[in-house]
C-alpha cells in the first residue's frame, strides 16, 4: 500500500518539500500541493519503522556481507580481505570448517523437518478445540499460551532437569508406569531429537495457536451457516469453508514457523550443548560459536549468508505453493 | 538453581544465552563491526610502549580517580572479593574502585568488545589460560614494570603458574590463586561401606568403588560426559605421563597412547557399572549433592556450595591413575587493561590496586581458592580450611599451555570427543585421533590470525 502511494506521487517523494513533523500531527488540509502531501504523510509514517529497520536490518546485513569477504577478528588490528575465501572454505570438505558447518545444517534441517508439520498442525486443532464455546473456555486458552511467555532459558533449564536420564522426574514416572525408563533423553540420538522438537512444540504452539484461532474468528458465521444448509457434514464444513478461510494466516504460520525453526539454538544450547558430541549443534548455534567465542566474524558471517540462502529459497517455495493453490 | 551448581569456568550457560541469541544470524554483522571495529584498529596500533612512565612506588597521590574493576566471582567467592574492595576503598581515599562482577562465561564475550570501546575495566581478574588470548588481542598490557617493583619474584609461586603468564616474553598477569580439580566423597557413604581412607591411586579408588557397590550406592562414581570431563581427560593424561599439546602447545595430540588410555578408563568407569549411562550437564554433580552418587570430581570452588547444601562430603586430591601425580589446574590472575594505560592517572592507580590485592590473598583463601604465593600459604593462611589438602599437592598441578585461542580449541575439538567417547558412541582412540587433527588444524588457524 504505502509503496504504491509514494509511486505515485510522481517523481517528487521527499526531497520536494520536508513537511515538519509539527504539522503532520494537525491532520494536514487538502487544499494546496495535495499530492505532494500525499507524497510525503506515508513516508512520514513508516519513518520511525524505516529507521529501525535500516539500522538494525539492513546495514547489518549489508555489514554482514563486507564482513563475510574479511578474515574479521574485530579485537585484530588487521582484517585482510579475503574475498570470496569464506565462502570457499564453506565448500571444501578438506577444510575443517566443512564438516562443523554441514554437520549443523543437518542438524538444523532435521529439526525444521520434525518440528514444522508439528507445529502446523497441533496448533491448528488446538485452536479449532479453543474456538468451541464450552465452559473454562478462556482458562484452556490461557492454559495453551502459558509455555510461550517464559524465556528459552527457563524452558531449557527446567526441562534439562525433567528429562535428564539419570535424576530426571520424566524417566522417573515412566518407570512407576512400568515403562522403559533408562531413554537418555538429552545425550543419545535420535531420543534427543524428541526432546528438542517435543518441548518446542509445547512451548511454542500456543503462538500459532493464537493465529490460527484470530483467523478461525474471521470467517463468517454465514458461511458456516451456508453450508449447513447445503447439508455439509462437519469434515466437509472443515474441509471447504474452514480451511480456504484460514489459508492466508496459514501461509503466514508456515512461513514464520520455518523461519523459527531453522533459527533454532536456545533449546539445544541449554538443554544439551549441542550434544551428544555436536549432533544437536544447529547452523546458529554453530554460527555464534565461530563468530562470538571464536572471534572468526567473517567465517559466521559467510555462514550466515550460506543459511540466509537456503531460507530465501524455502520460503519462496513456500509462497509459491500458497499462491498456485490459491489459482 | 543453576547459579548454585556450575558457579565457574563453565562455558556455556543459560544467561549467556539471551546475548547469544540476539547477536546471532544477521546481527552477527553488527556485532562485529560498526564503531567497535574501526576503534580496533586504532587501538591495536599501540600495544605496548604504554606503563612505565615514572618509576611505580606503590602509592597514588594524583587527583582522585575511579576504577573500573571487573570479575566473574559469582560463586561463594564473590563476598569475599567485594570486602576486599570495600577495605581498598576506605584504605585509598583517592581510588574508588567499582567492581562488576559477571558470569566467567560471559565475561571473556564481554571484555575484548568493551576495552575497544572505552566501556570496560581497567583492572580486572581473569583465568591463567586466558591470558594469552587476551594478550595477543591487545586487551591487556605487560606488567614486568610492576612485577619487578613489587619485588615478586617466580620464588614466591609454583614455576608454572609464574611462567604461564608469560606472553612472548612480556608478563600479562599477577597470580591471584591457584585452584584445581579435586575428589569430593560422601563421607556418610564411606562410612556405611567401611572406607576409612579416601583413595589415593587406581587400586585403592576401584577398591572403595567396589565397597561401594557392596554397600548398596550402586553407581558410585558418575562419569560425566560434558564439563568437567576433559578436565578428568587431561589430569588422566598428564598422570598417564602424555601432554594434551605436545608440551609447548604447538599442535593437539590428545591420541597419544597416554591420552587414549586416559578416556578408555573414563569409558570404562560406564562400562563396568559404577557410573550409568548418559550422564548428562551437571548430573553427576546434582547427584553427589543428592547422594546419589558417593565420588564426584570437580573443581575446589564447589567447596562453598557443597558448605551450605549440608552435603556430608569429604574432600582429597584427585587419586593417581596413571604413574604420576599429576591434576589439572587453573589460576586467577589480575590484569590491567590497555583502556587504563590510556590514562596515566589510572595506570598509576591500577598499579596500586593490584599491588595491595596481591598481598591479601591470604584473605582470599576464605573463598575456597588455594592463595597463590608462597609466603601467604607458609604463613597459615589455609589452616584448618577445606582445600588445605589439595593445597599440599601443588606441586603436581598442570597447567595449560600459555597459547592464544586455546580455549575454543578445547571446545571445539577436544570436548565433543571426550563426550561422544564417554557415551560410548565411539572408539576412544578413533574419536581422539580426529580430535586432535581437528585440535592442530585450529591452533595452526590461531596462529596466523594471531601473528605467531
């Protein structure tokens, strides 16, 4: 909306006339240079996002890029250019960074892998469970957010103590319950993929929950009403009033849970160090052990770039998919 | 609950985490570059050349300046420091000293970013092994001026904690204390299975296990797989008679015979039943103060914590293993930053804040350290104090190697072995041989960023 205000201002954006930000607040007449005006109220509004913005996501990026082509210790006088050496030794599996790099790429994309459908799907029926008018409505709600206001560490820290094989609460009840209860849940593969996707999903689905559940509420009752009239069953109601209503918001989930999830390092940071041995350590994680405890900047930033790759690629199929369906 | 458990040299912790978290992916750019970058470069054209002005003589009498003062005694030592601060204080009426104290795993993200930009300590206190590190990154400057004005001499210190402040020829750091690995016991435990003696070498440590087991704690020694492990990894090491770093640090050789071995027992601990399987971050010590566990091995900073738990524990230098006595040990040294040698004032004032802290670590043994000059400890600071018995094996403690970088070199190669090893996911040998390939290609790395 706002770019196609400030095209068509024609020619003239800012540089015209610099409004002071005093009469921006006295709802400005028509009268008088209207387009002009018009030109310039939409960049007066996005400025304070545009300023964030360009500080915290732009120049980073594009410092991000600068560093990437430097051998970048910022407490070292010296920081050579390299060129595209970071980039190559990200490439070259003689190198030690290969293998340290990969390896945590692999580990991120099992995560996103399990953790994603995961966390489409519950929380979808979660919210459609929650959008029941039924007593104590409003306590289940709350109930399913509560996980996501407490930080990462204190989920990481209380669950390291609930899953640990040996002392851990979880592996103590499942044998009361006669059920295996030696699982090394935060030491042994593939246990531990259960347990950082586990408490992911219960930490984080009452997020998308909350989405979901805004959008289920946006869709007409008369549609609904519509169909019953039509005679569709409930599966069938789901099916061709509920889901085509819900698919915006559902491309937003999927998008943003992708992004979370491929982001992944809190979980793994605390609740297994990255172990066992580096198997839980993901792309993040192995980026801020290069660039933060390792001071090798512009290798973390060529990594990041590398990561950055591959989830403009995912989230354009991601669009694309939405958008073919939608056709 | 976790600031009780781990209070030291521990890497990875949860607050970390939170900066971590944020300065991660795209931000990372910004992290490492904007003013901080440029500064770098300026501040790193002079390194030395700073101090020695006029000749320090242990006072300060120009106009009233603040220090700066930075730790990471987060611990049961951290009172003890702050009354030493506070003495100072009232003892120096124109040096106010503000200490800041901040978890050790932070402190070393923290200090290189905040002395580049003007922002950090002046003086501070920071581990022997970091020293190097902080050195070639020009962070810290030489002290010989005032090691020699002071008179302290490597007589008044173990060699090895005296020399491994030695940077390129120039001393970085004033020992503080020294501390070490040590074997904490349940005495309750010791006493039901009949073990008067804590044990002292494998035969008698595998003897007490095996009471123990008789006794009903079955599984007495927790082998843990993440920190402290590949502390177990190099005292076992050094004891078997090998060196983690080939002596000089110059290249890893974790997969000599002595090191192999060295994991093969801490595998074995698993494998025959004194330890379970999978013991994971901070388990085995959680347990120890739960008596789950009779035996655990952890540094002496725990000795506080295990104090006011009421854990009935006992305490003993690590047994011997291998052929010789030998336990990994670390050191706190003080430091003045290269942002104090800016100001001549401050210099001066830094110079008498360490030099009057250096005498008092006799005090400082009260925070369960181990006082690192000889005449403090020959002068009775320790009697009747727990470490007191590890104090007398000083002389077997090893330390590592004065090389830059070397703790992420420990982190990254060394420590996912020790783990993966002790799991039992792989061979010793196998794992510690592509460690240290690993290990050598990283402080081969180090050495061309840092200049050599």
């Amino acid at each position: 909306m706002s770019t196609s205000a400030a095209t068509r201002s024609e020619g003239t954006p800012i540089s015209g006339s610099v409004v002071p930000v005093g009469t921006g607040r006295r709802r400005p007449a028509r009268r008088g240079g209207g387009v002009d005006r018009a030109g310039i109220t939409p960049w007066l509004f996005l400025a304070p996002f545009l300023a964030l913005f360009l500080t915290f996501v732009i120049a980073p990026a594009v410092l991000g890029a600068w560093i990437s082509l430097h051998q970048w210790d910022y407490t070292l006088p010296g920081k050579p250019f390299v060129g595209l050496e970071n980039y190559a030794l990200l490439f070259d599996p003689s190198s030690i960074t290969f293998d340290a790099f990969w390896e945590s790429m692999r580990a991120t994309a099992i995560f996103t892998v399990f953790s994603v459908p995961l966390l489409l799907v519950v929380p979808l029926l979660v919210a459609l469970l929650m959008n029941q008018a039924f007593p104590g409505r409003n306590l289940f709600r709350a109930a399913f957010f509560a996980p996501y206001v407490l930080g990462v560490a204190v989920i990481g820290v209380l669950w390291r103590y609930l899953l640990d094989a040996n002392i851990g609460l979880v592996n103590y009840y499942l044998g009361l319950l006669g059920l295996p209860d030696d699982t090394a849940w935060t030491t042994s593969t593939p246990a531990v993929w259960v347990t950082l996707v586990g408490v992911t999903v219960w930490w984080t689905l009452g997020f998308n929950a909350v989405i979901y559940l805004a959008g289920l509420q946006d869709i007409s009752k008369e549609l609904y009403e519509a169909a019953r009239v039509d005679g569709a069953n409930s599966w069938q109601q789901f099916w061709n009033v509920t889901f085509p209503g819900l698919k915006p918001v559902l491309s937003f989930v999927t998008l943003v849970t992708i992004i979370a999830s491929a982001n992944m390092f809190g979980q793994s940071y605390i609740m297994t160090e990255g172990g066992p041995g580096t198997a839980t350590r993901t792309a993040i994680y192995q980026i801020a052990e290069s660039g933060l405890r390792n001071y090798r900047m512009g290798e973390a930033a060529a990594m990041s770039y590398v990561l950055t790759f591959f989830l403009v690629l995912l989230s354009l199929g991601v669009v694309m998919l939405f958008r073919e369906r939608k056709g | 609950m976790t600031g009780t458990t781990t209070t030291w040299t521990r890497v990875p912790r949860p607050l970390a985490l939170v900066s971590a978290v944020l300065a991660a992916g795209l931000t990372l750019a910004a992290c490492g570059g904007g003013q901080s970058a440029d500064e770098a470069a300026g501040g790193g054209a002079e390194p030395e050349g700073s101090g020695s002005t006029t000749e320090f003589d242990g006072t300060y009498d120009g106009p009233a300046v603040e220090l700066s003062y930075w730790n990471g005694f987060t611990g049961g030592d951290g009172p003890f420091m702050e009354d030493l601060v506070t003495q100072f204080n009232e003892e120096h009426e124109n040096i106010e000293v503000t200490s800041n104290t901040i978890q050790w795993a932070d402190f070393y993200q923290r200090v290189p970013a905040a002395v580049q930009a003007g922002e950090g300590p002046d003086v501070g206190v920071m581990h022997l092994d970091q020293l190097p590190t902080h050195a070639a990154r020009n962070i810290i400057i030489p002290l010989d001026d005032l090691t020699e004005s002071l008179e302290l001499t490597a007589d008044d210190f173990t060699e090895e904690v005296w020399d491994a402040a030695v940077y390129e020829d120039q001393r970085y750091g004033i020992p503080l204390d020294v501390h070490s690995l040590a074997m904490y016991y349940n005495t309750e435990h010791f006493e039901a299975a009949g073990i008067t003696e804590p044990p002292t070498d494998e035969a008698s440590l595998m003897e007490a296990l095996d009471k123990l087991q008789a006794a009903g704690y079955e599984t007495p020694f927790w082998m843990p797989t993440l920190w402290p492990s590949h502390l177990y990894f190099l005292s076992l090491t050094w004891q078997n008679g090998g060196d983690p770093y080939g002596g000089d640090g110059s290249a890893a050789t974790y997969d000599e015979e002595a090191g192999v071995e060295a994991l093969e027992w801490q595998r074995s601990i698993v494998d025959e039943g004194y330890s379970p399987p999978d013991v994971a971050i901070d388990s085995q010590y959680q347990a120890f103060k739960n008596g789950e566990t009779s035996i655990t091995w952890d540094g002496i900073w725990q000795i506080n914590d295990l104090e006011e738990t009421g854990t009935p524990y006992g305490i003993a230098p690590v047994p011997t293993i291998g052929e010789e006595e030998a336990v990994w040990a670390n050191s706190h040294h003080f430091f003045i930053t290269t942002q104090a040698a800016d100001d001549p004032d401050k210099l001066e004032a830094s110079k008498v804040f360490l030099a009057w802290m250096s005498e008092q670590s006799g005090a400082w043994a009260g925070s369960g350290m181990i006082p690192a000059r000889l005449s403090v400890r020959e002068a009775g600071a320790m009697d009747g104090m727990p470490q007191e018995v590890i104090a007398e094996q000083i002389d077997s403690m090893r330390f590592l190697p004065p090389v830059p970088g070397l703790g992420g070199v420990q982190a990254e190669a060394l420590e996912p072995a020790v783990a993966e090893a002790v799991l039992g996911s792989g061979e010793p040998a196998e794992l510690l041989g592509e460690a240290a390939e690993q290990g050598t290609a990283l402080i081969e790395r180090n050495r061309e960023s840092f200049g050599g």
